[in-house]
C-alpha cells in the first residue's frame, strides 16, 4: 500500500475509535460490556498505529502476492 492509502484506512481506524469511546462511560469499566467497548478502543488504536507506522514493512510489503 502507499502512504496515502494507508493515511486514509489508519484516519478510518482512528475514526472508530472516536465512535466507540464517545460510548464509553466517564468513570472505570465496571460490566463486561465496558470492558469490551475499551478493548474495541484499543484494537483500533493499534491497527490506526499499524497502518500509520508501517513497522518492518508489514502493510506495504507484497505478502501475499
């Protein structure tokens, strides 16, 4: 993938983490359901950081080609 590709799927994946944690809850994660909405915040942070970053060429290289 290019750089520009990968700026607009890594914004996307911020973007859904902006959705979910506007339904988190200000104080701790108390139920399951919290807990789940957190780790979905997390997920896509990660993947946003994966695309942006790019380590070790692991999007842009042609792996499965």
């Amino acid at each position: 993938m290019e750089f520009r590709q990968r700026l607009v799927v890594a914004c996307l994946w911020t973007a859904v983490a902006g959705v979910m944690a506007l339904t988190l809850e200000p104080a701790l994660p108390s139920t399951l359901d919290q807990f789940a909405r957190l780790f979905v915040v997390a997920v896509a942070l990660f993947l946003a950081a994966v695309y942006l970053l790019d380590p070790k060429g692991l999007i842009s290289g042609n792996v499965f080609h």
